[in-house]
C-alpha cells in the first residue's frame, strides 16, 4: 500500500459538497463585485517568490518547494497566489488598455510546514487581487466583500483585524525607530527574532513568543509613526468600513508574514479553530508590480484558507445535507423492469435530477436499504405491478407516503415532492 505524503490531504465525498458550496458563494459573490477568474500555474520560477514574497519570510526562508527540474532550472510549487497573479497581470500586459483589474484565483498552495491542525503542505485558497486603484475605497470594499461571503456561508465568531504598516518612505524610518529601541534587547529576543532583526525587525511585534511579547510591549507604536499620506488612507479605510458597518478590531501589532504589503493589511480570525485561527488574510501591495517588473500599479489583495474556512462551514451549518441533496433512487425489480426504465432515467438525468440505482438486479429490500444508506429522499420503484399499468411508484422517504404515477407525470411528481422539502428545510 501505498499512502499519500504528509501534509497532502485527500477531500472526499460528502465534505467536498462544502468545498463545492464554498466556491459556488465565492464566485457569485466576487462576480458581483466585478471581479473575474483568473488560472495561473501552480509552478512558477523561484525567483518570483524569493524577489517579491521577500528572502527573510518564513515562506521564502523554510516552507517552499523548490526542485530544480529536469532542464536544471529552480521551480517551486506555488505557496501563495498572489505573486503569479502579479506576474500574469504583467505578462500579459492586462494594464495596457486600464491599469484596473479585478481578479480572483481559487486553487492548492504549497508549502513545507509541520503539518498540524488548519495547516497543511497542500492547501487551497481563494483569493482576489484588485489591480491599479490607489483609493482607499477599494481596501474597504474588497474587505466587504469578503465579509459578505463569510456573511452568506454563516459564519459566526469571526473578528476583522485590521493595521496599517506604512509606506516606503515612512516605514524605514519606524524600522530604525524600532532598533534603536530593541537594540539593547536583542539578545533576550527569540532565536527568529534575532535572526531578522535588522532586515525585518517589524516581525518581533507580532511573534508568538513570550519574552518577545514583553520586550516589545512598550515599542513605539507603528501607527503613531506613519506618515500624513498613509495616516489619510487609513483614516478612510476606516470611515469605509464603518460606512459599510462592518465591525472591526485595531492591531497596531499585526504584520504580515510577507514583505510585499503596505499601508493596508488585515487579518480574519475566527473562534474554534484551535491556534491557526486565521481565516483570511490580505492588504495593499503598492509597489510589487513594479518591482516584478512591471508598471507602477498600485494593487490590493487577499487571500482566504479553504481548509479552515471548511472546518468552520462544517461546524456552524445546519442544513448538511451532503450527498443525499435532492437524490431518487431507482429501484427495479426484474430485468424487464431494468430496461424499461433506462429512458426514463436517461431523461430524469438529463434534466438535471440526480438519480442513482443499484446494479446486479437484487431484491426490492435491498435495493431500499441502499436508497437509504445513500440518503435518498425519494425512491421510484418499478416492479410487474407498474410495468403492466405503465406507472411508477413514487415513495417519499421522509413521509413513506407513496403513490402510483403515469411514467409522463414521474418527473412533475419529483420537483413537486424535492420543492415541498425546501420549503420545509429553509424554514426551519
Ligand atoms: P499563518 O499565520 O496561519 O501561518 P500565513 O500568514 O502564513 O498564515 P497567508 O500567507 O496570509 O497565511 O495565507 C492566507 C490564509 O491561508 C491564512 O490565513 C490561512 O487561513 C491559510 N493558510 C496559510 N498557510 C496554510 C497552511 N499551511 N495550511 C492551511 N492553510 C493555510
Ligand atoms: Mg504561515
């Protein structure tokens, strides 16, 4: 036998209906807002994570999967989605005409961390960038979209972090505010913190560790050191979010683990996801177009975790129905019964009703055992009785009422029984 790799998940049936329900909400919603599908590779070259996601990261530092191929090039498998978007936008030139896009991506990611739960080596997101606005009416917006979602899948307990982390021309002078102050701490921080301490010291105010969060309790506070320019931006960010009435938190400690954000950056936690509760996450990314080589564009972004996502739909809906959604069941007892059927089923499939059988012609209990293994909501049954009048019996599982129905009138019957059932279902 031959198992899967660590950290690579196999999705099966009945929770792939959450994945599917998921991604259905995502794309309408996102549609809505004017975003549209974009496909990119899950490989790219090396160099477009290392240059953009940034060389002191914990993504480009220990968790990518770089091979060199059979051409002796370095590949990677790619950890986020944002970067290759970046890239196609550039490569195809999508900012000739307008330099504003609105893309959205849903796909695996890959990254080599310890697996554990809500993180994994393969996993998947959902993710959107807006391209070429610099108005802060877009970070607002693009967040209430994605509140909207989490909004329509139910979800409860989720809280909206949101920070701004400055500018190019601002941020290097907090930096420096910032070792000058942990300067004489530097020592007592942790083994990372150390480590990165003059590239990326930012990273010591939102890490984990405890003698680091007591060492930087009294830092001085990025919010306070941001210029007129980002303080404006974010003042309307705010004003947005509230115009939207959307609730959220203020944390002046939050950085993200990727070099490329400015301004703008969020973060979505939610309640009952263990440790790894970040759900979502984002900002503004002024800046990596043009240094993936491309024009000045301005851009915006964020990108969801389906696998908590998941875990939360799961945990919080009512209605998991799961495979046995809408499903008849066609039962047949004898060989004659099995052949007059199949134009039937051919036609109830082909409008879209799901219809499932048993094979290897058994009994008429055992294929009703089966239909109710399966979840099935109605069962038509098709024995000599039926096949001499030409009807079917149409047997509501739920109620065990059942009828005889002309073979013309089967499919009315069905939509009649599977519409009185959502009815009932939405209003509970
Ligand atoms: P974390 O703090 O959990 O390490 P991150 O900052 O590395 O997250 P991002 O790169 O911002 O995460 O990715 C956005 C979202 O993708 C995260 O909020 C999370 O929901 C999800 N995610 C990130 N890494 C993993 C992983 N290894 N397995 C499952 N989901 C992940
Ligand atoms: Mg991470």
């Amino acid at each position: 036998m031959i198992n899967s790799i660590r950290g690579f998940n196999d999705i099966l049936p009945p929770e792939t209906y959450i994945w599917q329900h998921i991604e259905k909400e995502a794309r309408e919603i996102f549609e809505t807002y004017g975003f549209s599908e974009i496909r990119v590779p899950l490989v790219e070259r090396t160099g477009l994570f290392s240059r953009s996601i940034g060389e002191t990261t914990d993504i480009v530092e220990k968790e990518m999967y770089t091979f060199l191929d059979k051409g002796g090039e370095s590949i990677t498998l790619r950890p986020e989605g944002t970067a290759p978007v970046v890239r196609a936008y550039i490569e195809h030139k999508l900012y000739a005409s307008d330099p504003v896009a609105k893309l959205y991506y849903l796909g695996p990611m890959f990254r080599y961390e310890r697996p554990q739960k809500g993180r994994f080596r393969q996993f998947y997101q959902i993710g959107a960038e807006a391209f070429g606005i610099d108005d802060p009416m877009i970070d607002a917006e693009t967040l209430e979209m994605l509140v909207s979602l989490f909004q329509r899948l139910k979800l409860e307990g989720v809280t909206l972090n949101i920070n701004s982390l400055g500018c190019k021309e601002c941020r290097p002078l907090y930096k420096e505010k910032l070792i000058n102050f942990l300067k004489d701490k530097k020592p007592s921080l942790c083994q990372d913190c150390q480590r990165r301490f003059e590239i990326n010291p930012l990273r010591a105010l939102d890490c984990k560790s405890k003698t680091c969060i007591e060492l930087t309790s009294l830092a001085p506070s990025l919010l306070d050191s941001i210029c007129e320019g980002c303080k404006t931006h974010f003042e309307k960010v705010k004003e947005h979010l509230s115009l939207y009435k959307i609730d959220f938190h203020l944390n002046p400690r939050m950085v993200r683990g990727l070099d490329y954000y400015v301004r703008t950056t969020f973060e979505i936690t939610a309640e009952g996801l263990g440790s790894q509760n970040a759900v979502a996450a984002g900002g503004r990314y002024d800046g990596l177009v043009k240094d993936i080589g491309g024009p000045d564009v301005p851009g915006f972004g964020f990108a969801i975790g389906m696998e908590r996502l998941v875990m939360l739909v799961k945990g919080q809906r009512q209605e998991a129905e799961g495979m046995g959604q809408g499903l008849v069941f066609m039962a047949m007892l004898g060989e004659k019964a099995e052949k007059a059927a199949i134009p039937l089923m051919k036609t109830l499939r082909s409008n879209g009703i799901r219809l499932e059988r048993d094979y290897g012609s058994k009994s008429i209990r055992s294929q009703m055992r089966r239909a109710d293994k399966l979840g099935a909501k109605i069962v038509l049954i098709l024995g000599d009785d039926e096949l001499a009048s030409h009807s079917i019996t149409v047997k509501d599982m739920e109620s065990g009422e059942q009828e005889k129905v002309p073979f013309e009138k089967v499919e009315e019957k069905i939509r009649a029984l599977l519409t009185e059932r959502q009815k009932v279902m939405s209003k509970q």
